[in-house]
C-alpha cells in the first residue's frame, strides 16, 4: 500500500505498519519573541500496526493534538517524516456535524464526497449507523440528538470515510461518565469487528489503559516519548477492574513524574 511521506518529498510502499513517524519535531513561533521558535516535539519515533488501538497521553500541552494534527495531515512537521496507509479519518472532540442535516445526511455527505452512487450511498448509511447502534436515528436532525449520540453520527461518518487508520482527539471528554462508558463499549466492539487501526487521544488515564492494546505517554514541553505499555489485559475491561487499576496507577504515577519534572525546569 503507498505511504505518502510528510516533511520528506520521498514516498515509500509498506503494508506492515498503519501509520509510522520517525524522528518527528514540531516547533511555532514563539510568542512575544519575533523570530524564535517554539519547540513542541522533540524527535518523535512511533509506529501503529495495522489493527493496533494506541492511545496517546500526557500532560494539556504536552503535543498529543499537534502530533495527530501532523499523522492527519493537517499540518506539517519541521523535522522527520509521517507515513500512513492511505489517508486517515480523523474524529474531534467536538461532534463538528452540520446542524441543518440529518443525522443519515452527515453520514451520506462523507460518502458522496468520496465518490459513492446515490443508491449504494443510502445503503451504506443504513449499515454505517447501525453499526454504531444509531438505526432509527435517520431523519433527526443534530438538535434533536443527545451528546451521546452525536458522537455516534460523528464516529459513522469517520467511518464513512472508508480508512483504515482512525485517528480521535479526545472524542468523548466533553461527555458525561455514564455516556462515555457506554462509548468506550461501543468503540471496542466496533473496532474489534473492522479491524481498523486507531490512534487515540486522552489525557484521562483510566480511559487510556481501557481502550488500548498500547499506551505511549508523552513528556511535557516538549513532547517526546517518555514511556510505552503495552496492555495485555482481555476486552471487553471496565474501569473498575482492578487490573485496569493497578496499571492506571502506575502510569499516572510516571505522568506526575514527568509533570514535577516539568515544573523544575
């Protein structure tokens, strides 16, 4: 499958690895400093194999949005390279559906978009809403749907996009608990059916350590790996599984390391 790589002009062919980043820096202009520059990232090298759900974590500020941003291709990096197997879709914590549509609509809109013929458009809709459990939800529109439920519309149509790489910041952090722990339920089941890869961010521990096969923690300010688990614990878990306890401890322990280390500088 062709890998397009960003900061690089060269292109690679590789089917093993879902999105790769290699030694990936970000900086901005720094503010109230004409001229200098603003270091987010700091040689970032992660890769995501196909089927893997990742989540990213650390510290408000740390580069996670901007490191997605970057895999997404909404933004560029100032050193190294991002490769992804096709183009991604990508969900925001912000439903960011078309409030004058439909919730059948939103979904068709990303079809038609991609090319799809009206009548295998409607039917793919039908299968895409549910899949995420929204069937009888076709003519509401966005209003008339709960937090919960938005998210939903929003996941089929990143769905819609017919990627293999989902990439989500956040999605579910403006939610109330019960309703995303629903979610968390939803989006492991339907990841276990598409296969799909996902990049996922978070800075709420707990949710990082209940979704993913792996959690890769990000330093503060800036931004580099500053550790890796990998999470061999069966789904479907809870939050309040102890063995989703334990390990969140652990990891939240390291982040208030690294925050305090931040602090010191």
């Amino acid at each position: 499958m062709a890998t397009t790589m960003a900061g690089t002009a060269e292109d690679t062919t590789t089917a093993e690895y879902a999105a790769r980043v290699e030694h990936v820096s970000k900086s901005f202009p720094a503010p109230g400093a004409p001229g200098g520059r603003q270091l987010v990232l700091d040689d970032i090298t992660l890769d995501v194999a196909p089927g893997e759900f990742v989540t990213l974590l650390g510290a408000s500020g740390c580069g996670k949005s901007t490191l997605l941003n970057l895999v997404a291709g909404l933004d560029r990096p100032s050193a190294g390279a991002i490769g992804t197997d096709g183009r991604p879709a990508l969900m925001f914590q912000e439903h960011a559906l078309f409030p004058w549509l439909t919730a059948d609509k939103n979904v068709e809109l990303a079809l038609k978009l991609r090319g799809v013929d009206k009548p295998e458009r409607r039917q793919e809709t039908e299968r895409l809403l549910e899949l995420v459990r929204l069937k009888d939800a076709h003519g509401k529109r966005v209003h008339e749907l709960s937090g919960g439920m938005r998210q939903r519309v929003a996941l089929a149509r990143a769905l819609a996009q017919d990627s293999r790489l989902l990439l989500m910041d956040e999605p579910f952090a403006a939610l109330d608990a019960i309703t995303r722990d629903v979610l968390h339920d939803e989006l492991t089941r339907i990841w276990r059916e598409t296969g799909l890869s996902v990049l996922f961010v978070t800075h709420n521990v707990r949710e990082a350590v209940r979704l993913a096969q792996r959690v890769v923690l990000l330093s503060s300010r800036p931004g580099r790996i500053a550790r890796q688990w990998t999470v061999g614990l069966p789904q479907p878990r809870r939050l309040e599984d102890s063995t989703v306890a334990e390990l969140s401890a652990e990891i939240t322990e390291e982040l208030r390391g690294e925050i305090r280390r931040h602090g010191r500088h």
